[in-house]
C-alpha cells in the first residue's frame, strides 16, 4: 500500500492554466500586429485618397484603365480617357497603389497638399 501511495504523489502536474492562457493571448496579439493592423492602415489610405480625388487629378482604375477625372459625383466620376472618350467609373475602382506607379509626381503633390 506504501507503494501505491508513493507512485501516486510522483506524477508530474501538467502546465499551470494561465500559461497557456497567457500564450494564446500573446498568439492573438502578435497577428493582429502583423496580420490585421497593416491591412487596416492601407484601407484607411485607400479611402482617404478617394475622398480627396477632384477634377483634372490623373488616376489609374483597377482595371488598369488610365485618364483624367472630369466629373466626381457621390459614388462614381466620370473620367476622360481619351480625346473624346469619357466613361464613368465607380470611385471604388480607383486604384492607391496603381495610381502611385503610374503618376507618381500627382501622389507627392496631393501628400504634400499642394492644389495643382
């Protein structure tokens, strides 16, 4: 019976709870600072630059559709493609990262506030 009892007290406890507790949370944290936080930065950019689109700024669809916007209305603006070509596009089509390749110079202007 001494034996039983001997047997029974040397068994390893398993891990304290709140460490695992504890790593789950770290877990969490670290893919909201490298998963989640940058994609919602990015979109925040996305939708100020679209807010602040006016007339005459040159711009890159997401279809890859370059022009010159003519006209801006609440949800689509109607951009000039060509010498006597306008279509209208939705301002959700218009591209950040597409518009920055393309016409670089425009971006740092508008960055810079500058009303050319």
């Amino acid at each position: 019976m001494d034996i039983i009892i001997l047997q029974q007290a040397a068994q390893p406890q398993g891990p304290n709870p709140l460490i695992n507790l504890a790593f789950f949370a770290l877990i969490i944290f670290i893919m909201y600072w490298l998963l989640i936080r940058p994609q919602m930065k990015k979109a925040k950019e996305q939708r100020k630059f679209i807010e602040n689109l006016k007339e005459g700024d040159k711009i890159v669809t997401l279809g890859g559709i370059h022009g010159e916007i003519v006209k801006l209305y609440d949800t689509t603006l109607k951009l000039r493609t060509g010498d006597n070509t306008i279509i209208t596009v939705d301002r959700a089509a218009v591209s950040l990262d597409f518009t920055k390749q393309a016409y670089p110079k425009t971006i740092e202007r508008k960055e810079k506030g500058d009303k050319k």
